[in-house]
C-alpha cells in the first residue's frame, strides 16, 4: 500500500506537504469523484472484508468503490499517512421510513482535528447526503456546500447531521413520485457520539449489513458517484443523474430505467467500473432516498 498509487487512482496531483484545511479538501473531494459509495458485492456474490489491505486493494488496484467502512476506512489511512491528527467515529443513521436512527451503530466516519479545529470527513455516504467539504464539528452552524446546506445539532453529548436541500425538477414526470425521491426539504441524516472507535466495533455490522434480509443493503443494488456539478446513482435498474443548482434553488433530477443488458456497460461508462462477477440487480422498495 502506498499513497502514490492512492493519489494516482484518485487524481490528486496538489501537495501534501501541509496538513491544513485546504488540503484535505482537495484529497477529500478527489475521492468522492473517483471512488464511488457502491454495494455492489453483496449482489456479485463476493464478501466484504474491512481488513485494510483488502479495501486498499478493492479500491485502489481493482478500481471498485465501497460502503462507509471501506471509504472512509482508507480515507483514514491515507490522512494519517499524510500527518493529519484523525479518529474514527460510529454514527447510526436515520430511516425516514421508520421515522428513527436505527438501533445499530453501522456507519464508520472520521474525525481531523486542525489547528485545534475538529472536522468530520465522511466519503461514505453517497447521493445527495455525502458531503461536499470536510464540516467544522460546531452545534447549530450552517454549512452551505454545493449539495446543500448542512448542519450539526449537539444535544447531551450527541451530535445530529442534517440536511437542507433545493426544490428538485424531474422531467421525467413518471418518476415524480418514485420512492427514490426525497419528499421533505430538511432530512436528518444520522446521530453519533465523539466516544472514539475502532474498525473492530464494526466487524458485526459489517457481516450483518450483507447478510440480513432486513439490511438495506441486501434489498438494494446501489452504485453512486459524485460530479463536479451533482451526483449520478444506480440503484437497481433505475439511473439518476442529478445537477445541482441547475436553475435558482433548483435541482435538476433526470430519471431512466435501465434494461438488464445495459447495467454492466452503464457502470462502465458512468461509474468506472468493471465487474468481475455477474451483477444481480435488486431494487426493494424501501427507505433509501436520493
């Protein structure tokens, strides 16, 4: 493992010489464009490991993304590689359906603290949720970035993220009311502690996150990559790819329905994947919303 090899997947070509703000903006956003928040292994009948050495090599060498415990996993590697001061932090993510953050700590985030600043980088969350800029761990502060205005909340030691977001135009109106689509204007994310953690505490969420027929992940194929303007998403057969701000406090989401024979060739040509086993895609209704 090395971080030539890193930054070459990446693209990242600017300094590494400080560990400042604007720098860690720079890798960090390298990132999301290039590696994508993705599941797909699960349906291509390979396991997901969280040893390091097996996510480097999925991500890196094999040019695959992952979920936030392999993102952000060797995002964590490569900062403190770099000399930044970081930790690891688990947050429980809120389910719009049930109206409640889940009972399971199963998302993996890191935490920088510089010049005595604690910011939270997370590259692992994927759509219109994933963060655009490493966000300034302060209570009650907007953070406008280009996918929206995020914020946290702190209360009794835990800190909730949230999400304001422009109105969306969908032109294709038969997807107006797919399930995929994000109704409310402000959408909590999820809640997490500053009690620090280590890959270990997410060695059973790892397992049951790809197993359980209850598990998001097993009901939906997702493969997302943020743009330089939006996000593009697969999920299942349905492919989003969304502007941000395309018009005044509007964004632009454009819908279309993929045959079978066109999914391989679309996370070629979109996600810069290629596969090596055969994808089997899945698209359960249920509380995963762009």
């Amino acid at each position: 493992m090395n971080l030539e090899e890193y930054f070459a997947r990446t693209g990242y070509k600017g300094s590494t010489e400080k560990q400042d703000l604007e720098t860690l903006t720079d890798i960090f956003q390298h990132h999301i464009r290039a590696v994508p928040f993705e599941n797909l292994s699960i349906h291509c009948g390979e396991k997901i490991t969280l040893e390091l050495e097996h996510v480097y090599n999925k991500i890196v060498r094999r040019k695959r993304g992952g979920w936030c415990m392999e993102n952000n996993q060797l995002l964590g590697w490569v900062l403190k590689s770099l000399g930044y001061e970081t930790s690891f932090l688990g947050a429980y993510v809120f389910n719009p359906q049930q109206n409640a953050y889940a009972t399971l700590m199963t998302h993996l985030v890191v935490k920088v603290i510089i010049d005595g600043k604690a910011y939270i980088v997370d590259g692992g969350f994927g759509v219109s949720y994933q963060m655009w800029q490493p966000m300034e761990l302060v209570s009650g502060k907007d953070q406008p970035q280009a996918p929206g205005v995020f914020r946290f909340t702190e209360k009794n030691g835990v800190w909730y993220l949230e999400k304001m977001r422009r109105k969306q135009y969908i032109p294709n109106q038969s997807f107006s009311n797919s399930d995929l689509l994000e109704k409310k204007e402000c959408r909590k994310v999820y809640m997490f502690s500053l009690e620090p953690r280590t890959v270990e505490d997410f060695r059973f969420q790892c397992t049951y996150l790809q197993t359980s027929p209850d598990s998001l992940f097993t009901k939906k194929s997702i493969c997302t990559l943020q743009t330089t303007n939006g996000f593009r998403a697969l999920i299942g057969w349905t492919l989003t790819e969304t502007t941000y701000n395309y018009k005044e406090n509007m964004d632009l989401v454009e819908f279309v329905t993929l045959e079978d024979e066109e999914v391989e060739k679309t996370l070629k040509e979109k996600f810069n994947i290629n596969l090596e086993r055969k994808l089997v895609p899945v698209n359960v209704k249920g509380s995963y919303t762009i």
